[in-house]
C-alpha cells in the first residue's frame, strides 16, 4: 500500500513539473500566461480584432450573426432593412438595423457591411481577425485598440428576453413551388416590408415542444375600434393598414392566425384543434430545412417564407 501511495505521489509530482514547465515556457514565449477555471490558456487560440471601432464592432457582429442565423435569412433581411422594412420581434432585424442606424452616413459603411457578410460567407473573414502575438507584433500603433462584445442566448434557462417570438425570413424563388399560386396584391406599407415583388408564403412557428406550420390565407383590413376623443387625437387613423391571415395547413384543423405589420407579432385568432399534428412525409425539401433550424437553433421560434419573383 506504501508502495502504490508513493507512485501516486511520484505522478503528480512529475503532472505539476510538466504544468510548471509549460507555464514558464508559455511565460517566455508570450510575456505572460492566463489560465480559464484553472486550465492553462494558449494565447494563439485567441481571436482578436483591430483596427477602428467601426470595423471592429461591425466584423464582430457579422461573425456572430453568420455563426447564429442562417445566411439566406441575413441576405433577404439586409435587402429589407436597407428599404427601411424591419421586423420588432426580430433580433436579427434589430442587429442589423443598429449597424445600419449608427454607421450609414459613414462613407462606405454600407459596402463594409455587404462586403463582411458575403466574406464570410465565402470563408475569406479570417484575415481580418488575428491572435494576440500577431496583434503585439503589428507596428501599426494606432489601431491597437481592442473591442468586446457579449451576447446573451435567450433559449439558456438563466437568461430573460421579454420577447416570445423571434422570427426570421427567408426567400424562396417561385420556380420552386409545384403549385400554381397567385399571390395577392399588396399594400404600399406590406411592400415595403417584404420588398417589391415578394409574397408572404407559408410560416413554420416553434411552440413549446410542437412545430405547427400555417398556409398565407389572405390580407384583411385592420378594423378601426371605438376609442375616446382624446385617445384619437394621439393615434394614427388604421384606413388602409391590413394584417395577415394564415391558416393551419394540417387537415382537419381549424387554427388561425393572424400577422400584424405594425407589430410584427404573429398572433392567435382560433386555437389549433385537436386534431394530430403530423409530419407530411411528401413534403418539399424547404420544409425539413425550417424544422431542422428550429430545433437545431432554440432562440429562433418563427420562420416566415416569402415567395420572390425573380
């Protein structure tokens, strides 16, 4: 027993000389070591940005956006957000609208921004990004200034966002679709939204542990309520504002919903019935592709499909 107690003791002796002897040879390498809950930190692992605080805040954020939502989303969004169409409950329109908002009038903001997305996409950002000895190597002075930015998941248990929806939009040419649809004419206001010469189309939403996908039925003009005198003189007339009617696709089922441009929430009218809610094994590739998203991605609960005519 003396025996084995004294191997014990002789490995971890020799596992804390290793550990000291990587500290110091991190120590001369580097200038300094840093260590996470206790495990050593190697600085080449770390990604840094440099440069001016545009730059730096506007690479973060298109690295994070194309790492959490799905490029066809960020494409379609960009386009809609540049017509001044955005969606409130939307944390990918928010984003993009803020970069948008703060660095527009900036002289070529807006090809930084275009230019950033489709880098990554292309897997040609990362020279934009450096570690920390190619960051204390650099001589340009100036430019070393570093940023950080934290972002919180709402799908963690100990993270609050007041918003039950976050939705996304994704294009879908029509060539795609099999059936002959007609899409109906749309108002200024909706055009602005979606863009000229798109249509809304089927939405899949994530509720609790269910996935119900609903068919665009029709628009309906928004119906002006009985509001006292001094409430009408502070809210605007709704003549001519419509919203969004969809239907529940299961057979059998009589759900509708109703989607309001003003607020972007996609809302209850009749609950689903209780009816199964299944699968529909014969159905285009583009649907699995939404349910893979919203299981895969917790904090993304709406995904709306437009049709494009182009």
């Amino acid at each position: 027993m003396e025996e084995k107690n004294d191997k014990m003791s002789e490995n971890t002796t020799n596992i804390n000389s290793q550990n000291i002897s990587i500290d110091n040879t991190l120590l001369e390498e580097n200038g300094f070591i840093a260590k996470i809950n206790g495990d050593l930190f190697n600085p080449e692992e770390v990604s840094l940005i440099s440069g001016d605080l545009m730059i730096r805040e506007i690479t973060q954020l298109v690295q994070f956006l194309c790492e959490t939502y799905p490029f066809e989303a960020i494409e379609y969004c960009l386009k809609r957000c540049f017509y001044k169409g955005f969606s409130k409950t939307s944390l990918l329109d928010k984003t993009i609208k803020y970069l948008l908002d703060k660095y527009q009038k900036k002289d070529e903001s807006e090809d930084l921004i275009i230019d950033l997305f489709h880098a990554y996409k292309d897997n040609i950002l990362l020279p934009k990004i450096t570690n920390i000895n190619q960051f204390n190597s650099s001589s340009n002075n100036e430019n070393k200034i570093l940023t950080k930015i934290v972002f919180y998941d709402q799908s963690k248990e100990d993270v609050y966002y007041k918003n039950a929806q976050n939705e996304i939009f994704i294009e879908l040419p029509k060539h795609y679709i099999n059936d002959i649809i007609m899409p109906l004419k749309e108002s200024e206001d909706v055009e602005i939204f979606l863009c000229e010469k798109h249509h809304l189309f089927k939405r899949f939403c994530r509720r609790a542990e269910f996935i119900y996908v609903y068919d665009f039925d029709k628009y309906e003009k928004i119906k002006n309520e009985k509001k006292s005198k001094k409430k009408n003189k502070n809210n605007e007339d709704n003549t001519g504002k419509y919203e969004a009617i969809f239907k529940c696709e299961q057979n059998g089922c009589n759900a509708k919903y109703k989607y309001n441009f003003n607020t972007n929430k996609f809302i209850e009218i009749i609950p689903h019935s209780e009816v199964g809610h299944d699968e529909n094994n014969n159905a285009p590739t583009y649907y699995q592709e939404n349910i893979n998203i919203l299981i895969e991605k917790p904090y993304i609960t709406d995904i709306q499909m437009v049709i494009c005519d182009n």
